[in-house]
C-alpha cells in the first residue's frame, strides 16, 4: 500500500485539529492513497524482457515481462518423456492382462503411474508458462524495481501496478461531525489544480478515535477526538497518489446518524 509521508501526514493532522472547534467548518484536510497491486514470479530467475516502463497503462493479461526459462523447458522434456514410457508400459500392461499372461495389479499400478505422469508433466509446463508474467489487473504501472538481466527472488515484486478502483480518499474527522457520515455518502473534493465538481463516496468509518491521550475527556475536549474515514472518489484517474484534498461533508447529518 503506497502511504503518505509522515511530514505531510504530520502537517494534515495539525490542520484538522486546528480546525476542529469550528462546528460550522464541514471542510476536512485529506490525501490520495491507494493499494497497489505487486507482481513478483513464483520462483527465482533472472529478467530476460521487460514490455512496459512506468506511467503504462495496461490490460488484464497483458504480457509484463519475462524470466529466463531454459530450466523450465528442459523439465518438460523431461516429463514428456516420463509420460511417454508410463503410456507404453500402461498398453504393456494391458495386453498382458488380455492374453493372461499379466495381472489386474499390474494394469491398476501401470495406471497409477501414467495418471502421475501426465499431472506432472502438466505441472512442469504451468512453471514453464508462469515464467512469463502478465497483468492481473486492469491498471497504470506504478514502478519497476528489477531490469532485464537483474536476478529476483521468489516473491519479490518486480513491478508494482495500481488499478483505479483502488485509489481512495482518506481523512480524519472530528466527533462532532459524525453525525453527517455514513458509508455510501458522497462528499466533495477539492484540490489545487483539480477539475470541478469531483466526490468521492464513503467506504469506510474506523470505529475507534486516534490522536488521543489515555484520559477522561471533558466536553470541551471531545471535540478532539478524530476518527479514520475513506473514501472510494468516482473518478479516481484524476487524483494522484499523496495528494493533499480538502473534502466537504454534507450540510445536514446523514440519514439513520444521530444528530
């Protein structure tokens, strides 16, 4: 997940609770953050190719990029030529059996061995074809962390994509504007240089305050209490990850909140 600075988080938590004994101020400090989404190979192997660079946009199933596989190539070899022996011996077997001169074991264990033949030769072509990496998601490429003729390790990300469905709008909201929150409400938000008339709706609300000292708070003092909010905006190719926003509640509380 691609999180906001701590000088710029630090900063926006200072602005809200600066603000927070306006009542009347329904405007709220934020940021753009998203979960990004990271490919990384099932199994070691060094870069042959990469297909895209970062600011790509891509496909579900588009090709990323690619692992050396000579390995890979010469495993199903290897099992296709233990599937070839098991299917001979299998009609071996088989004709033995039909002339009596064999036995039901021996085509029951002839078989056996041809069933595990073919599955790991079915295996040994899905390693040979996940050497070859290519999009989960519908998305733009975020960052690229290994290059043709880099070695990278199982699981480690060589590159880094964020669908857009995955961009969200998060903020800290006092208590006493909680009343006018409820997931599925759109808020509006704003930003410098960004186009007009753009919302986000609520996906989330954190059930517990933070920035809080362990004391008993007085009225005066509840006003501080901030809570956790996200929200999912509905054009999120227009916001950047880190973004600072200002987001609008709504004027009146939310319907089934208490006022």
């Amino acid at each position: 997940m691609t999180r906001l600075p701590a000088f710029l988080f630090g900063a926006l938590a200072l602005t809200l609770l600066a603000g927070c004994n306006n009542s009347d101020n329904h405007a709220l400090q934020g940021w753009v953050e998203a979960d990004t989404i990271f490919v990384s190979p099932d199994e070691q192997g060094r870069v042959e190719y990469l297909k895209v660079q970062e600011g790509d946009k891509v496909a579900k199933d588009d090709l990323l990029f690619g692992l050396d596989d000579d390995l890979q190539k010469a495993d199903v070899v290897v099992k296709q030529a233990a599937l070839s022996n098991a299917e001979q011996a299998f009609d071996r077997a088989t004709q033995l059996l039909q002339s009596s001169a064999g036995t039901q074991k021996s085509v029951d264990d002839a078989w056996a061995t041809l069933r595990q033949a073919k599955a790991n030769l079915e295996w040994s072509k899905t390693r040979l074809a996940r050497r070859r990496m290519v999009s989960p998601v519908t998305g733009v490429v975020q960052k690229v962390y290994f290059r043709p003729g880099e070695t990278v390790q199982p699981g480690k990300a060589v590159i880094a994509l964020l669908p857009p469905a995955n961009i969200k709008i998060r903020f800290y909201a006092p208590e006493t504007e909680l009343a006018r929150i409820k997931i599925g409400e759109t808020v509006v938000v704003t930003c410098d240089a960004c186009a007009t008339g753009l919302t986000a709706k609520v996906s989330f609300i954190a059930d517990s305050a933070e920035y809080t000292p362990p004391v008993i708070y007085s009225r005066e003092e509840r006003a501080k209490l901030v809570f956790l909010i996200e929200a999912r905006p509905a054009d999120p190719e227009k916001f950047r990850v880190g973004q600072p926003v200002t987001v609008t509640l709504p004027t009146e509380p939310a319907k089934g909140n208490a006022s």
